[in-house]
C-alpha cells in the first residue's frame, strides 16, 4: 500500500533517474557525517590531551570496524531480501546459534583430516551449518507463505524453537577448544584483510548481483510491492518467498560460523538479540518495511553507520548510559539526514 | 514423607556457570539415588518471572526453595512467600537484600573481585594501567565485584596504577571482544592489565588480544568463575581465573535445604563438606550464611579442576 | 445564487520535478453548472483536481472559491469550504463498513466523540436509497466489487450535504450502464440544486449527453471552454487530441474455423456451467452488469481462482487446474480489472511493470539483459504511447490512463496468443483506445484470440466478433456482432 | 497493502458479518485448545503421582496467571492501536523501565504525607509516571509522522534512549525499600481480585470502548487501513498518530509502576526485551501488522494464551529447553488455528 500522501509524490519525480545515486548519497551522507563527528571530537580529545593520535582514524581501527561489523552485515544481507518482500526474520540470531554449536562439534570431530584436498575443519562445518541454516529459514517461509501467515509471528516462534534446540544439542554447554584451522575462518587475514570480512564482501557482491542483475531479484521486488499482482504477472509468489527466507536462514548460519570461529566457542547465547541490530540496519538503510523498496548499499552503509557508532563511542570512552542515550539519536538522526526516505514507509 | 520436592529458580539458563550449577544439582547424591526431585526453573533473566515462578513452586507444594536470584531487592518476595508458605528457603551465588531467608549459600563477590585485580597487582608489581570490563551495570554482581576491585587496586601506592577504561560487556565474550579491540586501537602498548569481572569477557579480551596480532604474554588477565574455557586458557598460561564453586554452591545449598525439611537427624551427604573442611562449617546446617571459598586457579590445581569437568 | 463563479481558477501551474503536470490552467464552474473536464490521458486533469481539493499545493496561479481567494492546504478545509471529490483510483478503506466509509470524518457523534452508529446506518442507508445503490451498508467494503466500491466512493463525495462543489473524476468508468443512469440522475437534481458539478470522464456520449459545459486541456494547458450546445463531438475531439480521428471502430480482423480455447461447463461458487469457444483470429465480447461474474470467469481460466469443475481446453491441452504462471507460458494474457490492486506493483518502476512478465525472455541463465530489456520496454512505451518522462519512472506517478497502457505493454510483451481484457478501455482516452482497438485487431489479424469483458455496449458491439452475456454468473445468450445491438444486450443482461 | 490472493475474495464475501465472531472464536478455540491440553496433562502428572492434585485449574492459579499476564496485558492493549495504525512500537519496554525507575524515586520521598486526601504515595508516582509515558510516546509519534519515518527505528532509537536515561537517573542503581502503601498497587486485592488485575480490566474496558465506539477509534482504523484516504477524508492524519502513540507510551508507563510496585523495587533492566511479548500477543490476537484491521478482544485472547503457555509449562516443571521449544511451536499453532487469520497478512 502505497501510503505517502500526494504532496511528496512530487520528491519522486525529480530523483527517479539519479534515485539510486541520490538514494545512497543520502545515507552516504549520514554516514560520513558521523564519521566526521568523531573525527572531530578526536581530534578535540588530542587538544586536551585524552588522546595521543586520532585513533579512529587509522588504518588498523578502519579495518577492526569492519572485521566487528562483518557478522551483522551478513545478517542484514539476508534481512534485505526478506524485509523487500514485505517479512521480516525475527530468528536469525537464534539460528546463527543454533548453526554456530552444531557445526562446530564437527570441527572438533574433525580436527585435521581432509576431504578431497579442502582441509576439512571448515569444510565440513560449514556444510553442516548450511543445511541448518537452509532448513530453518525453509520451515519459516514455507509456512508464511503456504498458511498466509504473518513472518512476525511465525519467526517470532522459530526464534524460541531454534533456540531451544541450541541448548539442548550440548545441554546448554558450549562447545569450546576449537580446532586452529577452524579459527582461522575468524581470526586469520586474507591479503592483508580480516578474513570475516572477506566473507562479508564476497557475500554482499553476490547478492547485490542477484537482487540486482537477475530474474529472482525482480521477482523479490514485484511480490514486496504488490504480492496479487506479482502472482497474476505470472510469478510463482511461494517459490519466492521460500527462497528468500531460505537465504535469510543461510546467511545467519555462516554468521553463526564466523561468530564461532573468531570468539573459538561456540555458546548457546550467541547472536542473542542480533535481529535488531541486523533490521535497523536495513532499515536505516533505507528499505521499506512495507515492502517493495530497498537497495543492499543502502544496508551497507546502514550497518557501517551502526558498526562506526559503537566502536566511536568505545574509543572516545563515552559512559555506557550516555552511549545508549547518543546511539539512539544517532540512528534517529541518520534516518532523518536520508532524503530518499520521505519516499517509503 | 516419600519423595522430596525441591524447587530450585535460575535467574537464567544461558551462561555456562549456570549450567554447572544445574549439573551439580542433579549430580548431589540424594537427587542421584532418585530420594530428592528437583525442578529446574528458568527465570529467563527478568525478576518478575522468578516470583511468578516461585508463586508455581509453592502452588505445586514443593518442600524448600532455593533461589539463584536475578536481582538484589526485586526478588526478596521469593523469600517473603516462601517464609508465608512455612517452606525453607535458601539463596545462591548471588544474594538478596533481606535476612530472612533461611539460610544463603553463596561466594562473596567482593572477595572474588578483590582476589583477581589483587592477583593483577602484583603481576604488575602495582604499576601500570589496567582495564575493567564490568558485568551489566546495577547488577549486584557488578557492584560488588566492582568493589573488590577497586579496594585491591586502592592497596597499590596512591597513583600507581591507573583505570584507562571501564565499560560493561554485559557478561558477554562477543562483546568483552569487541570492546578490548576497540581499547586495544586506543591504548596500544599503554594496557598492561586486564580486569574480567567475570570468564568470558576476560576470554573475549584474550581473543581481542591474538586478533591484533599481539600476545598475551604482554598482558595479566584475570577473570572470574572458573569456566571450562577458562581453566584451558590458564592451563597454557593466558589467564587467571578466580573459581567460584558451583558445585559447592548448589549441593551445599542442597543440603541444607534438606537439613530444614528433614530435620536434625540429616547429615549432609555432598562432599563439598569435606573438600573445604577447614574453610567452610556444616554447624549443624543452622548457620544463616555459609561463604563457599573461592579457588585461584593455577597451573598446580588446573589440571584437577578440568577432571572434575569431564 | 450569488453572482461570483463558484470556482474559478487563473494560469495554474504545477510540475513533479522536470515533469510539467500543468504548465497553464484556467477553469470556471458556476453554480448549476454539469462542467466537463475533457482531456487526453496526463492532460492534468487529476493533477488539476488534487490542487483545488488541497492534496497538492499549485506552483504559481490563483484559485478562488465563492469569489474569494483560496488555496487549501489539506482536504479537510476543502471539505469545510464545501468541496467534494470522487477520485479517479479507489481510494476506501478495506476493513470499515460501507456506512463508516461514507461518513468518515463526518460521523454523527454526541459530544462525548462516541459514535451513533444507529444513526450512522440508518442515513448511509437512506442516502443509498435516495440514489437507488442497492448495497448492504454494513458490508465490509473490501468485500465488495470494484465497481460498488466505486458506487459507494460515489455516495460518499454525495454525501456532504453542504458541499455545493463536486468533482467526479471519471466515476463511471468502473461501473455499468445502470448505475451510471443512477449517477447522473443524482448528478442532475444537485445541479438543479444550484450546485455545481465537474465531471471528468473520457466517454464523450455521456458528456454531450449530460453535460451543459465544457473546458478542454491538453498537455497541461488550458484549450478552451464552452457550451456543450455550441459544439460537436469531432470538434470537441480535435481539442482534445490537438487532430482529427474518425471514430469508428477500426476492425479488420477475420476468425477463422480452428477453436483455440474451449471452456468446458466450468463452475464455481460465483458462476455455474460455463462453455464457450474462442477461435483463433476471434474477438470474442463478453457483456453482462457488474457481478454478473465475467471477472470471475477470466480469474478462473487464468488460474487466478480456482474452478471447481469443468475444464480449460487451450492449444488442444486439457487444463483441469492452472497457475497463472501455466497460462503464460501456454500462451494467455490477462489484463485485470483493477490494475492498482492486481495489475500493476505502484512501488517499482514503469520499466519493471512492463518486463517483469516476459523477463525470461530477455535474460540468459536468469541474468537480465539489461540491453535487451530496456530495448523492450521503450518499443512498448511507444508502441502504446506511454506518457512517462522515462522508463525509471515510478509507475504509480502516472496518470489512470496510462497505468492502464503499461499493464497492456506488459502482456504484449509476452506474445500470447490468447489476450484476456477485462475492462481494458477503462480510463483510457479516445485517441488512446482508437490505438487499442486497432492494437487489439491487428493481434486478431495475425490469428490470436481475444476475450474482452466490456461495460461500454458500443466498444462490445463495435469490437466483438461475437458476443456471449452473462447474467448472475450464468452464460444467458450468445449473439453475432450483426444480431447485437444496445438494447437487447441491455435486456438480455438485466 | 491487501496482498491476499484473489482465491480468499471467495473466502471473504461469506463471513463479512460474521467476521468479528469468527474471528473472536478462532482465537478463543486455540486459547481453550491450551488450556485443555495442559489441564490433561495435569491428570496424568497425577496420574503418576507428580502432582497431588490438578493445580493448574485451581481458582488461585488462575487468578495468578491473570496477574502474571496484567503487565504485559496492558502493554499489548496500547501497542494493539499502535499496529492498527499500521506502526510498532519498539520502546514500551524501555519506557516502562524509566517511568517506573523514576517515579519510584518520588515514592520513596512522599511516604505517606496526603495530597487532597488521596494518599500520595500512589498519586504522586502515578502522575509523574503517567507524564513520562506520554513525552515518550508523544515524541515517536510526532517524530514518525513528521518526517514519514518507519516506526520501527525511530521507536527502536527511543528503546535505546529511554534505556540510557533509565541508567542515567539512577546511575545504574535500582530504586528499593519502597512505601508499603505504593506498593499495594501491586500486591493487594481488590474486591478478591489482584489490584493489577482489577487496573487491567478497567483499562482494557476503557480502551476497548475508544477504539469500537467513539470517532477517534475510527479514524485510528482509517489511518492504518489507507492513510491516503484517510487524509482525503479530512482526518487529521497526523494528530490521530500522535494521540496513538502517546497512548501507547502512557499504557507502558502505568505497567511500568504496577510491575514496580510488584516486585517492590525499580530496576534500571526492568522490562527488557518485554515489547516483542506485546507484539506477540497483539499479533496472537489476529491483529494485522499492515495496519488497518485488528480487534482489542483478539489481543486479550493473546496475552492470556501467553500468560497460560508460561504458567502451565512451568506447572508441569518442564525442562527450559523444552519450554521455549513448545512455546514456539505453540505460538504459531494458535495462530493457524484462527480461521480469520486467513485474511489479514
Ligand atoms: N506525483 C507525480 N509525480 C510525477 N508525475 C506526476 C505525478 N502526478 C501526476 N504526474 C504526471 O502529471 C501528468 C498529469 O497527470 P494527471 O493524472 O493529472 O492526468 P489526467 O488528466 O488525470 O490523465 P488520465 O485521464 O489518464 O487520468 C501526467 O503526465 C503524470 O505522469
Ligand atoms: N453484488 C455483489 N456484492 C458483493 N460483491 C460482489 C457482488 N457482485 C460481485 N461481487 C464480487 O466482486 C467481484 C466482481 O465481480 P465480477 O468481476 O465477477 O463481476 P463482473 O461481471 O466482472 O463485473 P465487473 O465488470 O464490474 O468486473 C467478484 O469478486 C464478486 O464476487
Ligand atoms: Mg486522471
Ligand atoms: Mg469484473
């Protein structure tokens, strides 16, 4: 339902050709203003000698942000496809839990042996994590959309069953003392870079090609925008949506891996509450809860505005109550400084 | 009276201490021979649902109460119901502001935060700077950890040892990692201690730590509660964890709950009795406060401890 | 009645970004006045509308009511200025009774602010009375056709006893003769009322037959104005459309023996037994009043809806149950009707509405080519003479009409061989539909079958090889395009 | 935005004047469907001897579950408008801990002396506490409907800011030893009945008869069901918003002082994570997250097969695990079991 009044349609016309540049300009903006924010204020605490150096900017800080923010872009990555066609995933951060301690008694099994060259420590794990990825996010989609129900409540409920699950597969233990070459999917550097965000970036690069370039990604907007008219367009709305959320679930679950490999335990609380942070990134990064309308770089920088936010506020030392109190305007804020915005509800 | 019914309420079931605890209960000896039942209760880390869950406990006419409590003063009710109901009830690890309960078995945290930042003092000869990642804020836990703490570092020379930072990590490894990383970017080389008020932030700091590619030979970290991982991390020399005995903590409180209901002639039948003979007094299970000891692990009792693990 | 005009507008000028929507408006309605607001499709006709009710602010230009200057910065001073309007889209809400849709923001309350919905009933049901709508007021509206929502969005703009403006923007193009006579009868006796009445619709019958004025844009700017007495119908196209057109039904197609679709006794809970054959080369007309089920058959056969028996014959397969998807790719379009809610995705641009059914075409192991693609969509926009400044357009930007032109792009697009229209003039103007008609026999010329459900009896009789009419979701009577004329389809249909 | 296929017109034509009730017995069935399945299972734990009687069925258990399910009762009652309007408000939670944290202080301040002979120790706190709820709440509405923001993050901000300001009152503190007579609000019967129980009938009364019988409670389904047209209408969008969501705010304020009152001390962590309960009973309830369709009697249905699920289970004393699994499982069960359901998405 197309709810913005009449007087904005007129914001529409002017940006629709340069939209997609415009729309990332503004929550490049946002972002950059943020990240001047603190720079300044770094360079305020160097004046009265907190600091020695501005510490965000450099390179090392640059890259740590994006090794911490890598596990919830990934998670957002999928939470983009899934809040396009009009659902959301409430249980991405119980499945990257559940996947995270299942895969990881596989590692541990398996430490050293290999399978047809790939040395197994991570092969096999993320197979593993995979499929239980796939499934969950299967079982979510297939009922949403087979019973017409909302995505709310029915992830609302996986979220409390893969939990459960979670604790029950190691009775509520962690598993811990993982394999080495298994941690190096966490803590090891690829041409110089983080592993983890590695990951990040081939993922995201693949999905912006499907959402963007292919048939599927079309068909993702048509069912977001108007799920009757999409099934009379000739879509298969079903097969859709269970995709979707099936990628969703896949995505939590290689989360839920790289969470694992990097904190080297795997822990029935991980990814506790990650949902949001993973939805207020798409958010803010402009897609649509109504569905229909979004863009994965506008995610991008959503979960960078979140991922910069918390590592400035660590490395100025502001108090934890204040920190909450700013990261709450601040996301506000960031929403308001996008002028695409005034378009989606 | 044939079978016992003891309730006992969790704060929560997430943390690994947590399930040590639960194993403990189920391992006591009278609940292992099947004379003692135990229902587990998870409090699902809000007070309120612990009194709504103690209200049920009491409704299904169970015969003592023993709470983990989630808060100081939010779940005194528990023990104002239990004491209406006419059922003993007793308080474990963390405590509750009142003095009626029947009796409270727990570790003070106090003591355990005093006994890890002192350990770090005088590793760092008392100079330095350290860090402290604190437990959830207003939480007992953080309070009083927090204090030990400070009084350790208040015995070094006025000055010479200087808190960089302190922020809470909520309990959590993720998050105690990210914010030592984020330390870490700001304080290179400065941070010569490490103040885990519990494991597994102080576990997050090491893998902070190894992730900028630096070691933690550098460092004395120090946590508390004795978790798995941690006893391995002290095992190859990266920490020191303060062991706060589960098992202790809930057998003992076993027992006691069982000497109020049984009576005199109950004899405790957990060995934590015998394993603190010196520290701890069974008194006849009368005593309103029993101190389970704390245990600085080290490379001589690790290897034991990570047995009693198997 | 006091001498000053009850609206008169002066050199309105409104634009969306680079798109000039009205670049200069004159209007003026006096009192007693039916004033037709004739235009071709993006002329500004809505645009103009939403200004005066306060939806849209103008850009430069003055607008006065009753003699006084006024620009209304939102509905509800429009309203309180006595202004009422019947949009073009349906715009009710789905989960409130007919009665409360009626009266929203003007319910009969005590003071308190509580709801006297007796009352609340009982004068919706009375003003459905007044105007001869049978429609159970306490209905839930999105349970409701769309052409008695149109009815009921009707009553609505009626229902303000104090307005003495009321702008219909074309309110009888959902909707079938019947309640159109109804409609004008209303529309009359508030003219006689002294009130004055705008009347937007692109059916020149109706207006030379009910209006007494009129006034022409094109292309955002004013044309001219007049006395529907002082002019005829070929010069008041020719200010529409800026040329001359015969209006004749161009149709130049020849059905062959060889049946393509052949529909066996299909039957559902809203018809029953329905057969018919459409042959290749066929224009195959389908009439009946609203409800009648004609929708509901085409929903069927397209697998919208599911059947409960019978059977699809199509190409010589035996379809017993089918996905819209199984329909394309056998070779049908199907053009809805109602393009907002199960034609078009208002949220994605014209480009994607225009491709999105025939992207396997242009795209190798499900990647698009871009190249390719938008080569498609452009020949479309020309073919139907689409008014967008570009295909990123958001399609939900563009005026009734041409929505209705991107839906007919889309199926063109896929080639099929079997074209379903339901209602596909709707909304469309008249040098647009002449387009349409000849698009439509020129398909029927290369051998492909078309069905179209129409309410406009000339277009069926003028369009249809045969006709078949249906009647509370019976098939009542079949008739050749020779047999057929107004009247007795009229009475078969009723 | 209606995306139900065409194949449910069918379903709808029928049952249009039916709805209501239908809708009222879908979810009542699956509310009876619970209530039976834990009270055999009561029989058969005495059945074997676990229980000595069916406690579940008591009248004390039940009036129990009723003030166990008061707080989050209330808080789904305002979020009920809230999701009708086609929002979501992410921040009852968090407003509910700092109109109790604060508030509280004024407790323990009045004790006892008399305000025009009410006595204060209620008057006060409930005042000052209800003007927090209302800032709160004003201030996501006019925010939202301002900027055309998605209620999702800005309330999600407010969440984080409303947390913050909680710890900053008290640094972090919880506020305790709280006036006997405050604390009745939360412990005392009234009529037989649990004072929190008695509040949240009057209040769900009072709201049930704004929302189905004055104007305003028809604008507030206008708005969510189209606000195009509802603007169209003359209704004063914007206003009708606002008013929502500051109910909203005041409905999490007064939970926060009963749950205050109950457990006899303010906790700055009090509430957390309580708003997806809200959402869920609200959702449970049949109320659509599209807007525009819902009913305040599904709503109460939900809090109670919540409230219910959670007593039972933990009657029965199963293991936690198994708890949430169940619960998961359950929840989306009760939501299948609705036959209105079919509609709304
Ligand atoms: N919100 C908008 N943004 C951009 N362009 C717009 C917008 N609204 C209208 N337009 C453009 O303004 C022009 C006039 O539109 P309008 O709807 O007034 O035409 P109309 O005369 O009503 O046509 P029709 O007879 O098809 O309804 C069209 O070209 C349309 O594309
Ligand atoms: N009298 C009625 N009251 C309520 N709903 C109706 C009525 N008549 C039809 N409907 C519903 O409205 C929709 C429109 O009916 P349908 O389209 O089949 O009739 P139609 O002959 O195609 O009329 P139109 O040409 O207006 O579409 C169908 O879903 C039908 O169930
Ligand atoms: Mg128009
Ligand atoms: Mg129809």
């Amino acid at each position: 339902m197309n709810t913005s009044v009449a007087t904005d349609k007129s914001l529409r016309l002017p940006i629709t050709r340069l939209k997609p540049i415009l729309h990332k300009y503004g929550i490049v903006l946002a972002f950059l203003f943020i990240c001047a924010t603190i720079a300044v204020l770094g360079e305020i605490c160097i004046h009265n000698g907190m600091w020695d150096s501005n510490y965000f900017l450099t390179q090392g800080n640059l890259l740590s942000v994006l090794r911490q923010v890598s596990i919830n872009g990934i998670l957002a990555v999928g939470m983009t496809f899934v809040i396009i066609v009009a659902g959301v995933d409430l249980s991405v951060g119980s499945v990257l839990a559940l996947a995270g301690i299942v895969s990881a008694r596989f590692v541990t099994n398996s430490s050293n042996m290999l399978i047809g060259g790939f040395d197994s420590p991570i092969l096999l794990p993320l197979m593993v994590a995979i499929c239980i990825g796939a499934i969950c996010g299967f079982l979510n989609g297939y009922i949403i959309s087979k019973f017409r129900l909302q995505a709310f409540i029915v992830t609302m409920g996986m979220l409390s069953v893969a939990r459960g699950m979670t604790m029950l597969t190691t009775d509520g233990n962690p598993v811990s003392s993982l394999d080495r070459g298994f941690r190096a999917l966490g803590n090891s550097y690829t041409f110089g870079i983080p592993t983890p965000v590695v990951i990040f970036a081939v993922i995201f690069v693949a999905a912006w090609f499907l959402l963007n370039k292919t048939v599927f990604g079309r068909y993702v907007f048509a069912v977001g925008g108007n799920e009757k008219s999409a099934q009379t367009s000739g879509i298969d709305v079903h097969k859709v949506k269970v995709a979707v959320y099936t990628l969703c679930g896949v995505m939590a679950a290689i989360a839920g891996l790289i969470l694992t490999a990097r904190t080297g335990s795997a822990q029935t609380s991980a990814g506790f509450g990650y949902e949001l942070d993973a939805i207020a990134a798409v958010v803010i990064g402009g897609t649509s809860m109504a569905g229909g309308l979004g863009t994965l770089t506008g995610t991008l920088f959503g979960v960078l505005i979140i991922g910069v936010m918390n590592n400035g506020l660590d490395l100025l030392g502001v108090q934890s109550y204040y920190q909450q109190i700013i990261k709450g305007l601040l996301i506000v804020a960031a929403v308001m400084l996008d002028p695409s915005r005034k378009q989606s509800r | 009276k044939d079978d016992i019914k003891i309730a006992v309420l969790m704060y929560g079931m997430k943390a690994e201490f947590v399930q040590l605890m639960q194993q403990a209960a189920y391992d006591h000896p009278l609940v292992k021979s099947g004379e003692v039942k135990i229902t587990m209760y998870d409090g699902r880390y809000d007070a309120l649902v612990q009194n709504n869950q103690a209200e049920t406990a009491i409704r299904t006419n169970h015969d003592a109460i023993i709470i983990n409590p989630m808060d100081f003063d939010a779940n005194i009710d528990v023990v104002d119901m239990a004491n209406d109901a006419g059922i003993p009830v007793i308080v474990t690890n963390a405590r509750l502001n009142t003095d009626q309960m029947t009796a409270e078995v727990v570790s003070d945290d106090v003591e355990g935060g005093y006994l890890e930042a002192k350990f770090i003092m005088e590793q760092i000869g008392c100079k330095g700077n350290v860090v402290i990642l604190e437990g959830p804020k207003g939480g007992s836990g953080e309070i009083q950890r927090g204090q030990g703490n400070e009084k350790a570092i208040a015995e070094c020379p006025e000055g010479a040892v200087k808190v960089l930072e302190r922020k809470t990590a909520n309990w959590s490894r993720a998050e105690g990692m990210t914010l030592m990383e984020n330390w870490l970017m700001k304080h290179q080389g400065k941070i010569s201690g490490v103040i885990g008020q519990n494991d597994e932030m102080a576990l997050g700091a090491i893998e902070a730590i190894e992730g900028t590619g630096d070691s933690v030979d550098n460092y004395v970290i120090a946590g508390i509660d004795g978790v798995t991982d941690a006893l391995h991390a002290v095992k190859s020399d990266k920490m020191t964890s303060i062991l706060q005995d589960a098992n202790g903590q809930m057998q003992g409180s076993i027992d006691v709950a069982l000497r109020h209901i049984i009576g005199e002639q109950y004899k405790p039948t957990s060995k934590v009795w015998q394993q603190y003979a010196d520290q701890l007094n069974w008194n006849n299970g009368l005593s309103k406060r029993y101190d389970i000891p704390w245990t600085v692990v080290n490379q001589q009792n690790v290897d034991k401890l990570l047995e009693v693990r198997k | 009645m006091n001498k000053a005009p009850l609206l008169s507008v002066n050199s309105v000028k409104k634009s969306f970004g680079e798109v000039k929507a009205l670049k200069h408006i004159n209007f003026t309605l006096n009192a007693g006045e039916i004033h037709a607001l004739c235009g071709g499709n993006g002329a500004g006709k809505s645009t103009f509308l939403s200004i005066v009710m306060g939806f849209l602010q103008p850009d430069e230009g003055s607008i006065m009511v009753n003699g006084k200057p006024r620009v209304f910065a939102n509905a509800k001073e429009a309203i309180e200025a006595g202004i009422t309007i019947v949009q073009q889209e349906l715009s009710m809400i789905p989960n409130l009774t007919v009665a409360e849709n009626i009266y929203l923001g003007q319910e009969p309350r005590n003071r308190f602010g509580i709801v006297d919905f007796k009352t609340l009933n009982q004068r919706a049901q009375a003003l459905m009375d007044e105007l001869e709508f049978d429609i159970p007021v306490n209905a839930m509206l999105h349970t409701l056709c769309v052409a008695h929502q149109q009815l009921v969005e009707i009553a609505k703009a009626l229902s303000h006893s104090n307005a003495n403006i009321v702008f219909l923007d074309e309110p009888t193009s959902a909707i079938g003769e019947e309640d159109s006579k109804k409609l004008f009868k209303a529309i009359k006796s508030l003219a006689a009322k002294g009130k004055g009445i705008v009347y937007v619709s692109h059916r020149l019958s109706e207006i030379f037959e009910h209006c007494t004025n009129y006034t022409v844009f094109r292309d955002g700017t004013y044309i001219s104005e007049g006395l529907i007495g002082d002019v005829t119908r070929e010069q008041l196209i020719e200010q529409i459309i800026g040329g001359q057109i015969n209006e004749e039904f161009s149709k130049f197609n020849q059905p062959s023996e060889q049946v393509l679709l052949e529909v066996k006794n299909l039957t559902s809970k809203k018809f029953n037994d329905i057969s018919f054959k459409v042959r290749n080369g066929e224009i195959l007309g389908i009439y009946g009043l609203v409800g009648s089920g004609r929708s509901e058959v085409l929903n069927a056969i397209f697998g919208v809806d599911e059947f409960e028996s019978g059977s699809i014959c199509f190409n010589d397969k035996e379809f017993t149950k089918l996905q819209p998807r199984q329909a394309i790719k056998s070779g049908m379009a199907y053009v809805t009707e109602d393009r907002k809610s199960s034609g078009l995705v208002l949220t994605s641009s014209v480009g994607e509405n225009i491709s999105i059914s025939s992207l396997e075409q242009c795209s190798s192991s499900f990647v698009v080519n871009e190249k390719q693609e938008s080569n498609r969509i452009e020949s479309m926009i020309e073919l139907f003479k689409i008014k967008t400044p570009n295909k990123e357009q958001i399609v939900g930007n563009l005026s009734g009409g041409n929505q209705q032109k991107v839906v007919l792009g889309r199926w063109s697009l896929t080639n099929p061989q079997l074209l379903m229209l339901d209602e596909p003039t709707r909304g469309i103007d008249v040098g647009a539909k002449k387009e349409i008609y000849k698009y439509m026999s020129e398909q029927a010329l290369q051998g492909k079958g078309i069905i179209m459900v129409s309410s406009e009896l000339p277009e069926i009789i003028g369009m249809s090889d045969r006709i078949i009419v249906f009647k509370n979701g019976e098939l009542v009577s079949e008739l050749s395009q020779a047999e057929a004329s107004q009247q007795l389809l009229l009475s078969i249909a009723s």
